[in-house]
C-alpha cells in the first residue's frame, strides 16, 4: 500500500482504536499491535492542500506557498489569543467563521501531567486522544477561539499548556483529581473572567459540571527511552509495533510522529 500520510484517525473506544490514512486507505493500526510494521518514504511531500510536490514540509504538510496563505497556518492557530479576526486581517475570513468564530472549549488533562488545553467542540475528543491524555475534564466553554485562547492563558501562570511529549510516551499517568484541579484553579482566575465577561459579554464564557473522560491507549509496552524515527534522515521505519499514543507509533527500536510527517509518501507493509 503507497499513498501520503494523515494524521492518525481515532475514535475513542476501549482502547483508543486507531487508523494510519495512506492515500486514500485506512490501516487498522490496532490489528498490527505485536506484529512487525514497516514505513519507507519515497522521497516525495506532496503539499496536502494543493497537490503540488514540495521539498520541505511546512505547517504539517503543506507547501511554502500554502503555509503563507492559509489561515489554518497562521500563528494565531498555535495562538489563540492572537486571534486577529476581529480587525478584518483574517488571511481567511470566511474559514476564520467556520473554525474560529464558534464554540470551543478550555479543558483540563493528564498528558504529562496536568495541563489546560483548548479544543472546538467537534474535535472532542479527538483533541484529548491526540495529545495521548489519559484524563480530560471539559472546564468552560465560551462562544469564540480567541475567547478561549485568553482564559487558557490566564490559568497557564499556573499550570502547564504543553505537553511534555517523552514523558506522555514512557507510560499510563498515575491518575490526577481534574474536578479537584478545576475547583482550586478556577478561583485564582476569577478577575481575568469577570474581566472577560464584561469585555464580551455575561453569556461569553459558561463554566461547566462535566464528568471526567477517560482515555486507555492500545499499549503493550512502553519505553523506558525514547528514541526519535525521522524520515528526513532516514527514510525507513521498520520494528514490532508495540503501541499507539497520542500521534505516536511505539516501535521496540523507537517512535515516530505521524502527525510530524503529514503529506511524505510512504509504502507500508
């Protein structure tokens, strides 16, 4: 099977079920947990916006010329609190309303450790999977991206926004009180929300009473080091899938980051 990569497709089932896009097909990755798994890259990026063949990789898939012009490539995506919508600066304004201009969500997780997040609402809870949480409690929901990405902000003086991604793969986290976390943080935040509320609105920002999702990855083994898989130096991945976390394939000889890799042609077998 030949075709590029996509980000690995998730549904959160018990364990995390997981499929690899190559072109146009779906590897059941689950089905070769234990098995022998090879990756070989045909040298070829294929930009996955407009098809064009590209040397470098750019935003994850997407050629230099793309990356410039799309807002899906913009900094106020890694940024949300750099949302620029508002000043009619979008780079697109009309995928500025689909994606950004509509219900998101702050969450806490257990990544790393704890950590706040932010996601649309139609992307839980691929977002948690993702990030290979193994705990997610949904805090606030508020009606804009921006809107989110500034109380993330506020409690990130008191927790971490990132993920440390070597630890999230050396294994299952011990468990973390969320609803205990959410209810000692919310408090030290108080001033930045009612800031908020009066700056967009009473209704803007709704703090929720959700229950805690957990999450189970299709693990057998995790490593105890980590070591990095990279097409770009070497163009063949080959070992006995030990699991999947995250966006992560664990080999017995190392991982790799398909997510790093969208568009990169590859044969799998």
């Amino acid at each position: 099977m030949q075709g590029t990569l996509r980000k690995l497709k998730s549904s959160l089932t018990e364990p995390v079920q997981y499929h690899l896009p190559v072109g146009d097909e779906l590897v059941n990755l689950n089905a070769f947990i234990g098995k022998e798994l090879t990756l070989t890259f045909s040298g070829t990026i294929l930009c996955s916006n407009c098809g064009k063949k590209t040397k470098k990789s750019y935003s994850q898939g997407h050629c230099f010329v793309c990356m410039r012009k799309l807002a899906s490539c913009d900094m106020c995506i890694m940024k949300p609190e750099t949302c620029h919508y508002d000043q009619g600066t979008c780079r697109e304004p009309q995928w500025g309303e689909a994606n950004c201009m509509i219900p998101h969500y702050v969450y806490l997780a257990n990544t790393s450790g704890l950590k706040v997040g932010i996601t649309r609402h139609t992307q839980i809870p691929t977002r948690w999977i993702d990030q290979g949480a193994t705990q997610a409690l949904p805090i606030f929901k508020v009606q804009t991206r921006l809107q989110s990405g500034l109380v993330e902000v506020a409690l990130a003086e008191f927790i971490a926004d990132k993920t440390n991604w070597r630890n999230m793969l050396k294994g299952q986290n011990e468990a973390i009180d969320l609803k205990a976390a959410a209810a000692e943080l919310i408090p030290q935040i108080s001033d930045k929300l009612n800031e908020l509320s009066e700056l967009f609105g009473a209704t803007a920002i709704e703090q929720l009473d959700e229950d805690v999702v957990d999450l189970n990855f299709p693990v057998t083994e995790y490593p105890t080091k980590i070591s990095s898989f990279n097409f770009d130096k070497n163009p063949v991945v080959s070992g006995i899938l030990q699991g999947i976390k995250g966006q992560y394939l664990i080999f017995d000889n190392g991982v790799i980051n398909i997510r790093k890799f969208t568009s990169y042609e590859v044969t799998v077998g």
